[in-house]
C-alpha cells in the first residue's frame, strides 16, 4: 500500500518544511511548486494524499481538486491557503476537497489531518485496485455465446457503452440482465466508478425509496442518523435498477426528475442532492403496454427506454447450451476442487430438448447439482424430475439411464460381472452384450 504524499506549493520554505514533518511521520514526500509539475507526478507515482497551495502560479487550487479527483478518485486533497474565506472552502470541500485550512493558524491539525485523510484515502485505494480487478472480468468476452441472438445483442451493448445514454434491457428472467448491465458499465468511461444494483422487487416502497435516495435523521422512526442512499454511493458511477416495472408509481416520479435534472430529495430534507449518474435499468414485463395502459408512468419510460436492447432466451439460443453447460461444469467442478466430468450424450440431449423457462439462471442451477451428485459423469439420472418426465421416452435417455445403472452396479461389486448380472437379476450373456452395446470395459 502505497503512503506518498504530494505536496503542491510555490512557497519552497513552506513546502521543505511540510516536506521533513511529514517525512519525520513516516510518510513519502514528492515535491511541486506549480499544478502542471504536480500533476505530472500525480500521473506518474502511487499517491494517496495531496496538499495543495490554493493560489498556485498556473492555477487555482480550489478547482485544481476536481482535476486531481477526476484523474485519481481515490486520492485526497486537503486544500491550504494564506488567507482563508468561506466562499472557498465551500468551493473546495464541494469539489471533493478532505478540507480546506488556513496555513499558519492550524499547524498543529495538519498531523492528525493527514492521518485521517490517508487513512480514507488508503481505503478508497484498495476498493479503487478491486473495481479495476473486477472490470478485469466483467467484460463483453466474458459473455458465453455464439448464436446470432446473443451476438446481436452483444453487439448493441458494445456500441451503447461508449456514451452516457440510458439502457433499458428486456428479456425473460435469468437471461442474464445484469451480465450485460456490468459488461456495459465496465466498457464505458465510468468503469473505475462505483457499479450498483439493486432489486427493485425485493423491497417495500418505504424501505425502496430510502435505499435509493438516503434519508436524513429524524425522517422516520429508526432514522437516527443521516443515511446515502444508493444512488449517492453510486455518484459518477452506473445505478443498475432491476425490475424496474415494479417500482410503485411515487418513486418513478422521483426517479425522472433524477434522469431528466440529475437531482432528488431525500427523505426528510429540503435541500436537493445532485449526482452524476448513469442508469440501466431491466425489466421482464413489457413495459411499452404498461406505459400505454398507465400502469407504467409513460414519461418515466421513454426516459429510461432511450436505447433499449432485447436478451434473447435460452429457448432461442439452443446452440448456446453446451458452451453454457460447459462452463458451468468446469466453474462447479474447481469449486468442488475435483476432476472435471464428462458429460453422456444423453444428458446433453436432454439439456437441449428441455423447455428452460428459467433461462441461463435456470441451467447454471442444474449443472450445479449435477456436479454435486456426479462420481465423474453426468448422465441423466442426475437431472431434476422434470427432465426425466419430459425425456425418458426416448430410447437413448432409456440407454443413458441403464449404462449408468449398470456401471455403479460394477462399480458396487468391484468389477465382479458374476456378481453384477445376479444383482442386476439379468443373464451373464445379457451382461456382456450390454458391456459391449454401452461400450462398457
């Protein structure tokens, strides 16, 4: 974890002299008398706190915090000044300044200021590095599929990424929404950002609207502190909101003045709350008939449905199913930390005969069992009751069904085919041409 400070100051006797205090704290010094050399250094070192003259000889040190945020949003910035107003101090702390000090009158903060302000920083910095590992694996790469459908789709998000515009995606559940609404976020110039989602269906409208917008203490009974809601958290960043077409019908007003002025009020307070946000929202329902039929507030969806993508089902992607079947073997597998199995024939023909009207989410479910329940293949057997109802007609699930009978019966008497055929209550002849019709060795 890095611990270098950057001091910006033209005054070199103030500048040497913050430099060997803090020195003597253990920390690393980097020195600049002017903004162009001190963001130079900032591009170029690990650091997590700048102290920043706020009259520099080429710029304004108050507006010199939003360029440092804007490069490195995880370092701090306590602003110093000769002669300190209020005016900018507000300025400063509203631009994303620690704080702002009057230099002289508070020598005796600047230590424990600075412990403070790299303790934050520090934290930021290990969420700033995991964010940049998670973009790592949250990219259109990572989403498994090469049938047209998906392809298209895939091919929507990738353009759509680049800009700031609303997304509206649509599709089935389990169709893997918020796969794409990741992908999106992680491609776009947001990415080192926060990424949030939420559920708009798992909450009440109460609890919904202060996880959203936050709350100020006093607004409700609980509410014995100030509280961010979400989309404060999310500030700069991408707001996922899943099941959008649940959302009750006050909060959807709440939200188009968010989409249309960047502002909302949260509960219990009179000032308004401005963030710099992009939101992808996700539905199953058909949202246009809603927002024709006033279900749906009709302005809040042509907001929100600026560029609208489809996800095709798992039902029109058939030829997805083993690449999805596949990784899900092998990601259950190496949790299991066991072998990876094979899969019969008939267990992958029965994957794609069966109806998934659960879709990815549904299949991801299946082969997880199946990888729990499996010595080291999967057979039929090992799918849920619904596929051997649909299924076991057919004359090869039958086959799939009797070969792995047969090979945990050899299996429970050592190899010993004598013993098997008894067990199996068939004929030792009838073993061996069922040995060799399953090509069983």
């Amino acid at each position: 974890m890095p611990n270098t400070i950057l001091i910006i100051d033209d005054e070199k006797k103030l500048n040497d002299l913050l430099s060997r205090i803090l020195s003597l704290e253990g920390f690393t010094i980097l020195q600049a008398y002017n903004a162009k050399d001190g963001l130079k250094l900032l591009a170029q070192e690990d650091v997590l706190l700048v102290l920043s003259d706020v009259k520099l000889p080429d710029a304004n040190g108050v507006e010199l915090v939003k360029t440092i945020k804007q490069t490195k949003p995880y370092v701090e910035v306590i602003n110093l000044t000769a002669y300190g107003t209020i005016a900018d101090g507000v300025k400063a702390i509203q631009n994303g300044a620690f704080n702002y000090i009057t230099k002289g009158d508070d020598n005796d903060k600047i230590i424990p200021l600075v412990n403070q302000a790299m303790d934050k920083a520090s934290m930021q910095y290990r969420t700033y590095k995991q964010e940049k590992k998670v973009a790592a694996k949250n990219t259109f790469d990572d989403i498994i599929g090469t049938s047209k459908p998906v392809l298209d789709a895939i091919d929507l998000a990738r353009k759509v990424s680049a800009t700031d515009t609303t997304v509206l995606l649509l599709g089935e559940t389990g169709t893997g929404k918020e796969v794409f609404a990741s992908a999106i976020h992680y491609a776009s110039n947001r990415k080192l950002m926060p990424f949030v989602a939420i559920n708009c269906s798992s909450f009440s409208e109460q609890l919904l609207e202060s996880e959203l917008f936050g709350y100020k203490a006093g607004a409700f009974t609980g509410a014995v502190k100030d509280k961010k809601g979400l989309l404060e958290e999310a500030n700069n960043g991408t707001v996922f909101l899943d099941e959008i077409g649940e959302m009750p019908p006050d909060l959807q007003a709440k939200l188009l003045r968010v989409l249309e002025n960047k502002t909302f009020v949260k509960l219990g307070d009179t000032q308004t709350t401005k963030v710099n946000i992009r939101i992808i929202a996700a539905t199953n329902r058909d949202l246009q008939h809603e927002a024709d039929s006033g279900v749906f507030r009709a302005d809040l969806y042509y907001r929100l449905s600026v560029f609208t993508i489809t996800l095709p089902s798992l039902n029109e992607r058939k030829g997805d199913i083993a690449l999805l079947a596949d990784h899900y073997l092998k990601e259950f597998a190496a949790k299991a930390g066991r072998p990876i199995p094979k899969m019969e024939p008939g267990f992958l023909n029965a994957l794609n005969d069966h109806q998934w009207k659960g879709n990815i989410r549904e299949l991801k479910n299946v082969m997880e069992r199946a990888v729990i329940l499996t010595d080291d293949t999967l057979n039929i057997n090992l799918l849920p009751a619904g596929f051997k109802q649909e299924d076991n007609n057919t004359a090869l699930d039958m086959a799939s069904i009797e070969k792995a009978h047969i090979k945990k019966i050899l299996a429970y008497t050592q190899g010993n085919k004598t013993e098997a055929a008894r067990v199996l209550g068939i004929g030792l002849t009838t073993l061996y041409r069922k040995l060799e019709e399953y090509h069983i060795n």
